[in-house]
C-alpha cells in the first residue's frame, strides 16, 4: 500500500529519514534499564537476559491461553521453563528436553501444516534457512543443535 500511496520514487526517502529518526531517538535498553540514543541491541551478558524475567512466562499463563485449564500442560510447561531456568553455565551445553510421544506428534502436525505455507509465504532467506535446518516430522529440535548449527554458519549461539 505504502509504495503505491507515495509512489516509487519517494520510497527511499521516507525509509532513510525514519532511519535518521530512529538513529537519534532516544531508547529505552529493557535489558539494562539504561537509555542511549539509536535503537536498542540485543542482550550481550547472562545478566542482561535475567534482568528481564523472561523465564517467569513458562510457567505462567494468562486466562485466555488455550492450556490455562490444562493442569497436565501447566505442569510441563513450569517443568520445561525450571530446566531453562536452571541452565546458568553458558560454558555448558544447553540440556535436553525428552519429549513425549503426543507432544512429538503435534510438532509433526505443525511442521507438515507450515512446509506446506512456506514456499509461497515466507521470503526466500527464511525459506533457505528453513530448509538448511532440515527439521523431522518425528524428531523435535534440540535447542542444543539449533544452537550449534547457528554457530558453525554465523559464530553466534543461543
């Protein structure tokens, strides 16, 4: 819509001055509670990521989430979100989930349902990396492995 609303020629325009606005705006740093000017980075220390509180959302739920009922789904959940919280070594590999046979099954379920939308409603970068992934029906990926796949293409880690 936008392209056509300001015609072609005056696209790059609008994109390089909101690129001059974001590059003095003042921002708020959620990791450090800290302000800077230009847009906020991602989390580089263990301490940043805690600060945050991220993990407290595993094991909380909202009412309106289809699992808040789920005592079962509730309880494996917390499980999920305490080993992620218990992993404070960053020298020592990400621990393993075993996953259940239903839990396996709808991973399955979902991965078959996107590699049907993929192609033709995802961009090509995220289609190729998808595909680099080689994610299994039968199989749901290890954060550990996504991690180091990451790190043999791109030098970063989770």
């Amino acid at each position: 819509m936008s392209a056509l609303r300001f015609g072609r020629s005056r696209l790059p325009s609008v994109f390089s001055g909101l690129f001059r606005r974001l590059q003095t705006q003042q921002v708020k740093n959620p990791y450090t509670d800290t302000t800077s000017i230009g847009p906020s980075r991602a989390p580089s220390r263990v301490e940043e990521i805690e600060s945050t509180n991220s993990l407290q959302y595993g094991a909380q739920l909202e009412a309106d989430h289809p699992g808040f009922k789920d005592v079962e789904y509730r309880q494996r959940r917390k499980m999920i979100a305490d080993l992620a919280a218990s992993h404070r070594d960053m020298t020592q590999p990400i621990p393993a989930i075993e996953y259940t046979d239903s839990e396996i099954a709808t991973w399955g379920t979902v991965l078959r349902g996107l590699k049907i939308l993929y192609p033709s409603h995802t961009c090509s970068a995220f289609y190729e990396t998808f595909e680099i992934l080689n994610y299994k029906e039968n199989e749901i990926p290890q954060l550990r492995a996504v991690s180091e796949l990451l790190s043999k293409r791109t030098g970063f880690r989770l």
